[in-house]
C-alpha cells in the first residue's frame, strides 16, 4: 500500500510534459512578382538617397554662406575697430592741436 502511494505522489509531483507546440501551418509562397518588389525597394532607395544627397548639397551651400556672413561681419568688426582707434587718434590730435592753440593765445 504504502508504495502505491509512493507512486501515486510521484506521478502527482512530475507534472506530465504538455505536448509540444505544433509548429504554424507553412504558407505556400506567396504568387507575387519578386522581381517588382526589389525594383520598387530599388527605387526608393535611389530616391532617398537622392533626396539625401540634395539635402546635403543645401546644407553644404548654407555652411558656406553662414561661412562667409561670419567673415564679413569679422572685417567689419575689424574695420570698425580701426575706425574707432582712428577717431580716438584724431580726438587726441585736435585736442592737442587746440591746447596749443590756446598756448599760442595766451602769449
């Protein structure tokens, strides 16, 4: 009795293996022109790539130009720079021009 019930608690404690999962029904190979589909993946891929090539070309033009505002403004920085010590110069030599003006003037 008491190795039936031996026997009776291990084929409760080993659950039995579920069957194995039948694998999904294999579709016939689709009757579709192959050859379409690769040219039409073809072609957008040369249209993207296109597209891509043109939206780097415009962002190669836009670096030039903003290239060439920033240089443009750097001389006229640079050139108003040299106005301005020009002016200040200039200041300094009618100032001293009018001192000794006034020099000559009070003899």
């Amino acid at each position: 009795a008491q190795s039936a019930l031996r026997a009776l608690a291990r084929a409760l404690a080993t659950p039995e293996k579920p069957p194995p999962p039948t694998p999904p029904p294999v579709k016939p190979p689709s009757p579709v022109n192959v050859h379409h589909e690769t040219d039409a993946a073809a072609a957008a891929a040369k249209a993207m790539e296109s597209r891509f090539n043109h939206a780097t070309a415009r962002l190669m033009e836009s670096d030039q130009r903003l290239h060439a505002a920033e240089k443009e403004r750097d001389r006229a920085i640079d050139g108003e720079a040299r106005a301005l010590l020009e002016l200040e110069a200039a200041t300094q030599r009618c100032a001293a021009a009018e001192a000794a003006r006034a020099a000559s003037d009070a003899r």
